[in-house]
C-alpha cells in the first residue's frame, strides 16, 4: 500500500469532468486552498440531514426518554472525538512510520489530514443504521426472507446480489447514503474525497465476494471431505457495499490503490474507536440507567479476571506476556477508579447514592478510555506492517492490543445487564415488529410500479399514498431510466432505502398512521 493513495485528497465529480487544474499534483487537491479536501468531508458530512436524525436513533435503550442517556448521534460525536484524538498522535508523535511514502513532499499534509479523516469517518460511520439499532438489520433482513421471492441461479441459490436485503448491513447502507441518495445537483452525493470513502468501507467486500467464497468451501467439503481446502473464508462475515455501488467501488479502489477484501488501514482505527465507545459509554449509560451500580461492574471485571486466569482461551489466542499485560491493564483501571470512588463515598461530601454512582463511573469512564486509547495507539504502531498486507488482511485491531481484554469485559457487562435487560428486549421487540409491519404496508406502494402490465395493488388509492409518504429522492432514483439494476432488486432497495432512512419516532408514528388506512 501506499500512503499516496490512500490519503488520496480527490474526488470522483472533478475526476468525472476532467478539471485538469485541479488534477495537477498526484495528491489530487486544489493549489490555493485554505484547507486541505479531506479536511473539508468533515464538515460536508456535519452538515447533512441524515445526521441530525442520528439524534432519535437508537444507541442501546429504545426511545430513551432520559436525555443524558446517549443516542445514535452522541455515540457518533464520541468515536469522531476518540478517532481523531488517535490520529492527532499518530501524525505528530508517530509520524516515522509513515516514513518512505513520499509524504514529505507535502508539509504539514499528514497531521493536517489523518486527523480529520478519522474524525469524518468517526462522524459518519453509523449513518446507514436503520431505526432501533441492530434490531432494525434483523427485522429488515427477517422481512425479505418472508415476504419476497428473491430470482435464482440454475443451481437453486439465490442470487447472491439479493444477499444485499436479506443481509442487510447498515455499513452498506452508509456508503449508498454518502454517495447515491444525498442528491445535491448531480449524482455524486456528498461527493467526499477518495481516502474518505476508501475509510469508511468497514467491510471492503460485497455480498457476492462473501456468497462465492463460501460456496466453494461448501463444495469442497462436500466433494472433498476433509481434505485440505484450497479456499479461505471471507475475512469478515458482513458485506460493506451494496451492488448497486459496485462500480464507484471499483473507482475508489483503482485510486487508493486497494482491492476487495483489503481494508484501509485507518479503517482498523476508527473500528477500535467504536469497539471503546460502546463498551466503555454503554457500561456508563447502563449505570446511569439504574440497570446495574458501579460495584456491580468492578466485582464484574474481577469475576472476568478470575475466570480467564483459569482458562486461558477466556483470552483469545494470547501468550502469558500479553495476558499479564491485559490483566495489569484491567487492574489498573480498577485500582484508580475505586480511589476515586471512595474519594467520593466521604459523608463530608454528602452524596446520594445516585450521584455516588454516576461520578464514581465518569471516573471510570475517563481511565478507561484513557487506557485503551494508549492501547490501540501502540497496537497500530507495532502492528501497521501487518495491518498493511493486501494478502491476508488482519480481521480486527483492538484484538492485536493490550486493550483487548478489558474491552472485551466490557462488552460482556453491557451484554449481561444492559442489552439482555427485560425492559430493552420488550422495545426492541416492538421496534422489530413495527418495522415489519411497516414493510408491509410501504411494500403495497413499492411492489409492481415499475411493471405497467402488472402494477399489481401499486396503483390503489393506499397504495398511491404510501408511495407518497416515501423521500422524493429515494423515488427519483427507483424511478430514473439510468437505472439499470433488475426490477426486483430496485424494488427492494427502494424499501431499504425508506425504512433505514427514518427515525425511531417517526417510524413509529407512520406506522400508526398507515395501519389506519390500510383497511
């Protein structure tokens, strides 16, 4: 890989029209600028709508009424934060290893750059996250699977471009979002820079990469039995693109120099940002929710510290240095925020025992980010030859840190008291049925108007008004002559488009709208 390119400063609109002065440095960036383009994704992404509804989107807790309990938006203000602070130290204090690429022909283009691409990504990354969290992919994937015969090949399969609803991946959703719905004047979206798009494909591989990489190791072993199979399985299970974006795929690659399955290697940062801002704030939310006390998750990281000292696979594949390191880590956490919290518990302070929760975890908040920052920093440092390798991709980078440990702690708190909590499981319920229901009733709008022999119920009053009720530029482009894609998978991204588009409450409330019309 080359940093050239991956910090590649263009854009494919000045590319698309051949703006010669503006492609006449290989950093692809305009001379006079008063800032350099990637600085700029940032804001563009800021600005847009899509952002602001981050706000009513579910973060863990459904429709939280609590206001200091985060949303999709403060989760998505808090890994840019984390992302860029990383970035700043890679450029200033680290920047030898980026040495050998050329990039001091450009002064101040790294430490200008790297942290505001990571901020961008960090901002933009849960974009494409339908309502209700992870319970919206599921309930958009359950649907498709239900409701719609999807083509298939001559073997029985489905077609694996179709995977792209029946395993409907918000990533996928945020790179369609960024660069296809967004209309401004043109059809380039947002039109973000390459390495800003390069870095925010999570999942570099399409649902057709990972259906045919599986397939063959299906054959193998049902041909070859247990014979050693040439084949390897995807690195990651999940598909980052849509098909329907292949092509601009294809342009970003051909300019950052990267290729399907091979992840940028800022990606692995952004992705541990993420990995420390819902272990370590979902904990918080959790405490500050009533759902668990601050004790309760201390004697929870001792417990998990007890266990994995008594069965080493607890770590994942680590050798007895490493481990000490990760439980030192953990202690020390442990250690400074129990000091704390007795700093706190003096009567002359006079705290409930409320606010003795919520401070003792602020503290707990700031140690363990502190740490796990300083652990994912270090973990690229040493491990960027690896994170670099175009032939076996690494799959993850908090798992190379010593932070691994205590974030996977974490989560296993979160998973215990916070998302297996009877109260979140009954929102979430509600929140899977409401979107399939609503499916449903968007479906009668959606299924047959491009078919004019047979418009099948599109053409019925419900249907002509649930067609309405769906973003005019989602219509424009289902309905656009340029638009090549088979019926049925237009059919079925225009409804993914819909639902994934839509707040918690106003899907709620269109739902309740329609089920009284739809008689």
């Amino acid at each position: 890989m080359d940093w050239n390119k991956l910090l590649n400063n263009g854009r494919r609109k000045d590319k698309s029209n051949k703006q010669d002065h503006y492609w006449n440095s290989e950093w692809g960036m305009i001379e006079n600028g008063t800032r350099e383009e990637i600085e700029r994704d940032y804001d563009r992404i800021l600005f847009l709508a899509p952002i602001r509804r981050l706000a009513d989107k579910t973060q863990v807790f459904p429709l939280e009424q609590n206001d200091s309990v985060r949303t999709r938006l403060t989760h998505s203000y808090e890994v840019s934060n984390l992302a860029r602070s990383i970035g700043t130290q890679l450029a200033y204090e680290k920047d030898d290893i980026f040495t050998g690429h050329n990039l001091e022909k450009r002064k101040g283009y790294l430490t200008r750059s790297l942290p505001a691409l990571l901020a961008a990504i960090g901002l933009a990354h849960d974009l494409g996250n339908p309502p209700f969290g992870h319970q919206g992919e599921s309930a958009i994937q359950d649907w498709f699977k239900e409701n719609v015969e999807f083509p298939k090949n001559e073997g029985g399969r489905i077609n694996p471009i179709y995977h792209d609803f029946t395993k409907f991946d918000g990533n996928s959703q945020t790179i369609r979002l960024l660069t296809q719905l967004q209309i401004l004047n043109d059809q380039f979206g947002v039109n973000l820079t390459y390495a800003t798009l390069a870095a925010l494909l999570k999942y570099p591989q399409s649902s057709e990469y990972v259906d045919e990489r599986n397939r063959k190791i299906e054959e193998w072993v049902k041909t070859k039995g247990k014979e050693p199979c040439p084949h390897t399985k995807p690195t990651w299970k999940k598909h980052g693109y849509f098909h329907s974006e292949s092509s601009l795929i294809k342009d970003i690659w051909e300019e950052t120099g990267l290729k399907e399955g091979v992840r940028h290697p800022i990606t692995y940062v952004m992705e541990a940002c993420d990995d420390i801002a819902y272990s370590v704030l979902d904990a918080e939310d959790i405490v500050k929710k009533g759902l668990a006390s601050f004790h309760d998750l201390i004697n929870h990281l001792e417990h998990y510290m007890s266990c994995a000292q008594q069965n080493e696979k607890e770590l994942k594949g680590t050798d007895e240095e490493k481990q000490k390191g990760q439980f030192e880590l953990i202690q020390n956490v442990i250690d400074l925020s129990e000091k704390k919290h007795k700093e706190f518990s003096s009567p002359a302070l006079g705290l409930t025992p409320t606010e003795l929760n919520d401070v003792s975890m602020q503290m707990f908040r700031v140690y363990a980010i502190g740490v796990l920052i300083k652990a994912v920093t270090e973990a690229f440092e040493k491990n960027l030859k690896s994170l670099l390798n175009t032939e076996k991709p690494e799959k993850e980078l908090m798992a190379l840190s010593e932070g691994s440990a205590l974030c996977e702690a974490l989560k296993k708190f979160d998973f215990k008291w916070g998302y297996k909590n009877k109260s979140v499981l009954k929102l979430e319920l509600e929140g899977h049925n409401y979107i399939k229901s609503l499916m449903s009733m968007l479906w009668i709008g959606i299924h047959g108007r491009l078919n004019k022999e047979k418009p099948e119920k599109s053409n019925t009053p419900f249907g002509e008004y649930v067609y309405g009720r769906i973003s005019e530029n989602y219509r424009r482009i289902f309905e656009d002559d340029n638009n090549d894609l088979p019926e049925p998978y237009k059919e079925a991204q225009l409804l993914a488009d819909a639902i994934s588009g839509m707040t918690d409450s106003y899907l709620i409330s269109l739902h309740n709208e329609l089920k009284e019309l739809n008689i």
